[in-house]
C-alpha cells in the first residue's frame, strides 16, 4: 500500500485568473487581449502621430512616452482587475490600437475607451471592438455603468460612441477643456 505522502494528483490545477474580467475576447475579426511588449512597435505608431493622440495627449508622443503609456494599461489591470485590450487583427496579426475599460483616478467613472492607429480608421474596427466590450462588461460587470468621456470637439469618437448605442449625458470641464460623457447601454 502506498503512503499518501507519495501520491500524485494528476489532475490540472484550476487557473485562478487575478481579473474580474476575461484577459481575451475576440470578435469576427478581432482578438481583444492584454498587452505584451512586443505589441509596442504597433502602438507606438498611434502615439506618436499628433492627429491620433490631438484630444487625448495633444501631442504626438516619443518613443518612451508611448513605452509608458502602453505600460500604464498593464498597470491598469494589475491595479483595477479589468483594463484596455490590445486589439489584434486575426487576419494579419498586427496590433491595431487598444479598446478596453479604462478608470485613471482622475476620471468620473469607468469607461470604454478607443485608440486605434490612424490607417485602421473607418473600417469599423473600434466599433466592432467596443461592441465585444459591452458584452463582456455586460456578462462580467453587470453592476458597472460604463461610460465614454470624449472631449467635445472630437467628432469622431462621439459618432463612435453614438454608434454603439451610447447616449450623451452631460458635458462637464476637465484639463482645462469641455468634456462629454456618452453613457453606456446597460
């Protein structure tokens, strides 16, 4: 007889995921996952070009802003259990921007927010992204009213938000700027 001390349990331990929500979610064209270093290079496209980063950073960003911005939405996850996803495009592989939950401690509430890289623009990427967010929030946060804060002279991200069923809430000052906030369907 052999002693319990020897015995192996074969069976695969349960993975207990540090998030509250998925770290990946897909779509018909897309894969919505956490970032890796290597997405850099993508991302970095996006925040170094003025008109991409014009109501967000307003300015292009250097190599190591960019580096710290992509690492502050790793941060984000570890901090908060949710964050924004990089967006793959399953097709080629390429990172296209990041679409995700995002709450600085500076922001009124939770929201889903968009950056895509400029050439992906007007494919209905980030509509399709923001999509597979709402769901997954609607599954893994049911209790979350989640917002989009967009600056208000930014008409493409209204139309976006607009898009995905959001309704304009109210507009309100923030760094030194009118802001709106598009809420959400639940």
């Amino acid at each position: 007889m052999r002693e319990l001390c020897c015995l192996k349990d074969t069976r695969p331990m349960p993975t207990i995921s540090p998030f509250l929500v998925p770290d990946r979610i897909e779509s018909e064209r897309l894969v919505l996952r956490t970032f890796r270093a290597d997405d850099w290079p993508f991302l970095h496209e996006h925040y170094s070009d003025a008109e991409s980063t014009r109501f967000t950073f307003r300015r292009a960003l250097s190599e190591g802003d960019s580096w710290y911005a992509m690492a502050n939405m790793v941060g984000h996850w570890q901090l908060r259990g949710y964050g924004p996803y990089a967006v793959e495009e399953k097709a080629t592989g390429n990172v296209l921007g990041a679409v995700g939950l995002w709450y600085p401690k500076d922001w009124p509430e939770p929201e889903i927010k968009w950056a895509l890289t400029r050439r992906y623009w007007g494919k209905g990427y980030a509509s399709e992204a923001a999509r597979a967010v709402q769901a997954m929030a609607k599954e893994h946060l049911p209790d979350v009213s989640l917002i989009s804060f967009i600056h208000a002279e930014n008409a493409a991200s209204i139309a976006l938000a607009l898009a995905v069923g959001a309704t304009f809430e109210k507009e309100m000052p923030f760094r030194g700027a009118t802001w709106h906030i598009y809420r959400h369907p639940r």
